[in-house]
C-alpha cells in the first residue's frame, strides 16, 4: 500500500543471491510500485537482463555509454526518476566502491547521482562479509545516510553456515514500506506512544489444552503497523509472534488475559494511544490443571470445569483514562451496533470499532474486514469492506482526523 505508486529503481549486482532479484521486482511490481532496474555486467553473469526487463515491464540499464536518448544521460535520467532505491543484492564489491564514491560503471555511476532513500542489502559469504573493509565500509555507508539491512545467517551457498544470506524478500518489502512510510508519510504520531494488542487470548485448561477463539491477530497487526508507519512508538502486546515488527514496533508476547493486562498496565501511564484490537476471552478457568487432565472411562460422562470471569481490561483503562485516547473493537455477531453503543458508553472510550465475525469473509481470521466506527460524540462511520492494512489506514485517518495519505 505505502509502495502504490512509487518509483523504485532496483540495482542488482553480481552475487549468487542476484536471481533473488526477479522475485524482489516481481514483489514491488505486485505492491503497486514502477520499477526500473539497473544491473552490473557481473550480475548478468548470473541472471539475464531480459528476465528482469519482462517482470519490470522496463528496459534493463546494463551500460553506461549506450547512450540512445539524445535528451537525457540516461544514469542522471534514472537517478533523478527514483522515488526509491534498493541495492539487492549488494556485493562487497559495490559497498566498497560506493563507500569511496567510486562510479566506475553504471550501477555505481548512478548511484552517486541518486538523492532518494537507498536501501542496501549485503548478500556475500561469511568471510568477506565480516571483513575489517568490508565492516568499515558499511558504516561509513550508515552515517551517510544509506539504509541497510543486515543479511542473514543460514546455510549459504559455499556449502556451510554463516552470516551473509540475502534476507527473503517479504522481509526487504517489508523494509522498503517502512522507509517509504518514514518519507512519504506524514508523521503524525511522531513522539507518540501507541499500544496495540492483538490475536485471541489462551487461557489454560491444563498444561496442554487451552480455551481461545478464531482471533488471528491482523486487524491489530495492520492497525500496528500503520501506526508505525505514521512514526509511532508501538508496543504490540500480541497472542502471535509471527508478524514482523518494523523499526519502531517492539513484539510483547502473551498468552492470558492476565498477562496481557499486566503488560497494558505496565505502559498505560505513558501511552497516548491504546488500540485493544485483541479479542480477550471472557473467561478463564477457576483453576488450571497442573497435569494433563485424564479421560474418564466412561464414555458421555458428564464433565464439569468452573469458569470466573476475566477482568474487563478496557473498562479498567476507561476509568484510569487521563491523556489516553481508547480504542475498542466490538466483535459481535448479533445486534451490532447496539451492543457497541452499550460498550462506548458504559467503558467510558473515545471510539468504538465494531465488526461483525458472523459473515465468514469479514472479520476473524479472514484477509478484509468491514466495521462501522462510533465514537463518544455520537459520530458514526460505516466503512466498505476491505482489506485490513486499508482499513487500518482509513481508522487511523478518522482517529486521527486527518486525512493522512493521499492515493
Ligand atoms: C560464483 C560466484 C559467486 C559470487 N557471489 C558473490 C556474492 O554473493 N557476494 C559478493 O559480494 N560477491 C560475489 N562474487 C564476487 C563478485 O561477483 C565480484 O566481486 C564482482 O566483481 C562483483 O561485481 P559487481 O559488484 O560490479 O556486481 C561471486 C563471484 C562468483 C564467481
């Protein structure tokens, strides 16, 4: 979403790992963003212009001086276009040159012309990426202002384990957006601290079972990460680790209602923001099993647990509330938007984001989502059915009332 658009030139250079390079475009090209690439004559060694002409949909820069426009230096031309740039992967050779402001050929030719974000991502073996030069030159690339991302460690090509693999691509997307995000976006949470939780709480039955429900995580994800975006300071109090964090999104893990209340209150005090997306059971059990709790023998035989009542987390900050705008989401599957008027008013929160997990393709567990937003001024928003990431943005939007970006 934050790439729709953008101008993203791609510089490939002579690494085993440059046949990554056609499923990075193919990734930006599938984002929404126009993508140029430019390749070294090492990297087409390795991978032909041609397969990266056809996923870009553009011509391949493999040289400086085939000079066919008559109007533009086609290096500056290219430099100039770019809303952003990625170096993937990046040789130690390239650092090294563009560390020196070496422009010898066109990928570093034009990268000393290149004003935009830059993006480099080491890909080498282990030794020469852990070389003294090497080191030295990424960290004058750093405090030049370049973007890095560190590659990782894994089973690399020379046959042995080592840091030096080009990070999968989702992960350079991923980085792509939050810089883009940081340039492009304005940045209105910027020194504001925000909690978002996120995904179905467990709570235990015995050390194996637990009670839960279809929550995934991913409206209070996307909700996370676009507070990010916007430059937030986020605590993503979540039941799901898999998510990547971006830069400024520390994962709390949990399990329980409990846990997670500890960890809300923890921050509740210096938080500007809370956005209680996960779905919180309402109960727990009265008390948990030490061991795996054992069949009866007799088949249909009659089981009783006690269940007590977890407490009502967004209640309890409602009336702690000082600075804090709340957020809330009522799930529900019957009588919507009554049963979330009840909620705003009687926990005492700034809105209420209600959602109905009845429909199978909106709601838990599914990619798009549709929900009405109320708040305690008696305004109400019916938002269309979309996917999450739009919805977190539109949300954040209207919390925020601004309208943040424009398509
Ligand atoms: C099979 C093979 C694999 C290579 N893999 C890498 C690599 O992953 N990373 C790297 O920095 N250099 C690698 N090199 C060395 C570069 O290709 C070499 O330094 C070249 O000069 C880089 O040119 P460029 O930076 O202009 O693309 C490899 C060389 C060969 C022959």
């Amino acid at each position: 979403m934050v790439l729709l658009r953008k101008k993203i030139g791609v510089v490939v250079t002579g690494g085993i790992a440059a046949y990554k390079a056609t499923e990075l475009v193919r990734q930006l090209v599938k984002a929404g963003a126009i993508v140029r690439v430019i390749m070294t004559k090492s990297a087409s060694e390795f991978i032909t212009p041609l397969t990266l002409q056809v996923l870009s949909r553009h011509e391949v820069l493999i040289d400086t001086f085939s000079e066919n426009d008559t109007e533009h230096v086609q290096h500056i031309e290219f430099a100039d276009w770019c809303d952003l740039v990625v170096v993937a992967p990046a040789t130690a050779n390239i650092i090294g040159k563009l560390s020196n402001g070496i422009a010898d050929e066109i990928a570093s030719t034009t990268l000393l012309a290149v004003a935009c974000p830059c993006l480099l991502c080491p890909a080498m073996n282990t030794n020469m990426y852990q070389h003294p030069a090497t080191q030295r030159n990424l960290k004058r690339l750093k405090k030049d202002g370049y973007y890095l991302l560190e590659p990782d460690t894994g089973f690399l090509a020379e046959g042995y384990e080592g840091k030096g693999r080009l990070p999968v691509i989702t992960q350079i997307v991923e980085k792509l957006e939050s810089i883009a995000a940081k340039h492009f976006y304005p940045q209105l949470l910027e020194n504001k601290k925000v909690i978002v939780t996120a995904g179905g709480t467990r709570e235990r039955i015995d050390p194996v079972r637990y009670i839960s429900n279809d929550s995934s995580g991913k409206m209070g994800y996307a909700m996370a990460k676009i507070a990010s975006f916007l430059g937030a300071e986020v605590s993503f109090i979540s039941t799901k680790d898999h998510f990547p964090m971006m830069d400024n999104m520390d994962l709390i893990l949990v399990e329980s209602a409990l846990q997670m209340q500890k960890e809300i209150n923890e921050r509740y005090a210096q938080t500007d923001y809370v956005i209680m997306a996960a779905a919180v059971s309402d109960f727990r059990m009265m008390d948990q099993a030490e061991h795996k709790i054992k069949k009866k023998d007799q088949e249909n035989e009659k089981i009783l647990w006690e269940l007590i009542e977890n407490p009502d987390i967004l209640a309890e900050l409602g009336q702690n509330k000082k600075q804090q705008v709340l957020v809330g989401f009522a799930a529900e599957t019957q009588n919507l938007i009554e049963y979330a008027q009840r909620k705003l008013k009687s926990k005492r929160i700034d809105w209420i984001i209600a959602n109905d997990v009845s429909q199978k393709d909106i709601g838990f567990n599914s990619k798009n989502n549709q929900v009405t937003l109320l708040n305690e001024k008696g305004q109400v928003v019916n938002l269309p059915k979309m996917e999450k990431i739009d919805l977190a943005r539109k949300v954040w939007e209207i919390i925020l009332n601004d309208p943040i970006i424009k398509d």
